[in-house]
C-alpha cells in the first residue's frame, strides 16, 4: 500500500514538473549543445555547407583584437554599473522600508517602472535625450555649459552613459531584492537596540548589515552575471560605437553571427565567442558563490 502510494506520488510530480522540463530542454538545454557543436564549425548558418574545423575558431578568438576589445568593454561595464547599481539599490531599499515613509507604495512603484519598461524603448528614448540637442544638454546649459556634449558619439563617454542608464533600469529589481533581505531582520532586535540608545546608522551597520551581508552576496553576484550578459540597451542605443568603443559581448555575438555588415555572418565562429565567455562568466559566477559561502561561514561563526 505504501508503495502504491508513493509511486503514484512520483507519478504526478513528474507530470507537474514535464511541461517546465520539456521548455527547459526545447528553450535552453537545446540552444546550448547546438552552440556547443555549432561552435565546432565553419559556418555561416545561412548556407548548407558546413565544415567541421574543430578547435580553429577558439584558436582564432584568441588573435581576435576585436573579441577582446568586446570581452574587456563587458567588465568595463560590469565596473561602471554594478557598484552604484548595488549601493543605490541598498539606499533605495532602506527609504522605502522605512515605515513612518507616506506613500511608501508609490515610491516603490515609481522606482519599479524602469523595470518593466521594455529596454528598447528605454534605448530609444535615451538616445533623444542624450543626444547634443536633448534634456541632458539643455540642463547642462543652463548651468553655464554652453558647449554640448555628444555623450554617446565620443569614445571616452559613450560606454559610461550607457551604463548609467542601464542602472537607472535595473535599480528597481535589486532594490527589491534588497527589501527581501531587509525583511530577514528581526524587528526585535532593531527595537532592543533603539531603547539602548542607538540611532539609524549604528542600527544599520552593526545590526542590518552583518545580517543581510550573505544577501547581499547573491544580490552582487546577480548583478556582476547580468551586467556581463548586457546586450539590448547597448544594441538599441550605440549598436557597438563608436568605432566599437561600446561593443560589448552581446553585440559581438550577435553582428558575427547574423549581420553581414562585416561580411558573411559566421555562425560557428560567433558561436565559439558565446561559448568561450559563458564559461568565463561560469568561473566567475563559482569564485563568487564561493566568497558568498565564506561570507556566510563567518557570519555563522
């Protein structure tokens, strides 16, 4: 009878978990080993000839001035966005948790809109807006700056402007993240210490903080995989430029695997590129899962 019971259990678990399992396999599992194969190959991916090349493409990324230029403007953005991504989002989270805030509600809506706006949309309109004619100019204008400034037509500003709105689109998600960290703090202890005398930011750093710091860890690495998986609001707004100052490892992939601008499209070869920064980005990701479980340790102990 327990038997029975248990595989009939076992039965509908699986028949709950086979549509997630079957889009996992179809949407995922499948694209990655057809990368990992396409990768093998020289080819274009619009034409029926395929030749197998072996490990030719990966020994050509690493000639590639152009790969690397895109793999180090994918840290430079990760550097540019990530740091005031995590400490604005922590602020954020703090003022809207506060409960003697009014509207609370509202400003967590107002500072969540960005999220759900679609990044095309946000590229396009970014673009208007800091472009030599638009707002960003115009204020700076009327603070005295009568020269403009064409943020992402030159080398120097391009890739940091992008980055500052790609943080202003993203800091309602972590910020939400953060108030999921806030909410592991047991209130208690807050009252205790406020009785005893301390204010805010001796509550905050010597009772908040050492609590939501392993959060905190994963918050950061979500962050650093995100930023580094960067791709629709650098395509919509500079597509790359200037002269590849903004070419980030998405755009690289995409213009070598379906653009002619450069010639064929080369499928394998694009291929090869994704392949060979995932599994820089899986590195990354197992080095800070492993400071995010010595973090927690300490915090244990």
């Amino acid at each position: 009878m327990y038997a029975k019971r248990r595989r009939k259990q076992f039965f509908w678990c699986w028949l709950f978990v086979l549509p997630t399992t079957l889009f996992y396999a179809a949407f995922q599992a499948w694209p990655i080993l057809s990368s990992i194969y396409y990768s093998t190959l020289d080819w274009s991916g619009i034409s029926s000839k395929k030749n197998f090349v072996g490990l030719a493409n990966f020994a050509e990324l690493f000639k590639d001035q152009w790969f690397w230029n895109a793999f180090a403007n994918s840290f430079k953005y990760m550097v540019f966005s990530v740091p005031p991504l995590i400490i604005i989002s922590l602020l954020l989270a703090l003022i809207v948790n506060e409960k003697t805030l009014r509207f609370r509600g509202a400003f967590r809506t107002l500072f969540f809109l960005p999220v759900i706006t679609t990044a095309s949309i946000v590229g396009i309109i970014m673009q208007f807006i800091w472009s030599p004619t638009g707002a960003i100019n115009a204020l700076l204008d009327l603070l005295g700056n009568t020269r403009a400034v064409n943020f992402l037509g030159q080398a120097a500003t391009a890739l940091p402007t992008v980055a500052f709105i790609g943080v202003w689109k993203d800091v309602g998600i972590y910020m939400i993240y953060w108030l999921a960290a806030l909410q592991s703090v047991p209130q208690d202890v807050v009252e205790a210490a406020e009785i005893d005398g301390a204010n805010k930011r001796q509550v905050f750093r010597f009772i908040t903080l050492p609590i939501i710091l392993p959060i905190g860890a994963v918050i950061t690495l979500l962050a650093v995989i995100n930023s580094l998986k960067v791709f629709d609001i650098v395509q919509t707004m500079t597509g790359g430029g200037p002269y590849f100052a903004t070419d980030v490892m998405g755009t690289f992939v995409y213009r070598t695997a379906y653009e002619s601008s450069v010639g064929m499209p080369r499928l394998g070869y694009a291929s090869a590129a994704a392949m060979l920064f995932g599994i820089t980005i899986i590195v990354i990701g197992v080095v800070l899962n492993a400071l995010k479980n010595v973090i927690s340790k300490h915090r244990v102990d």
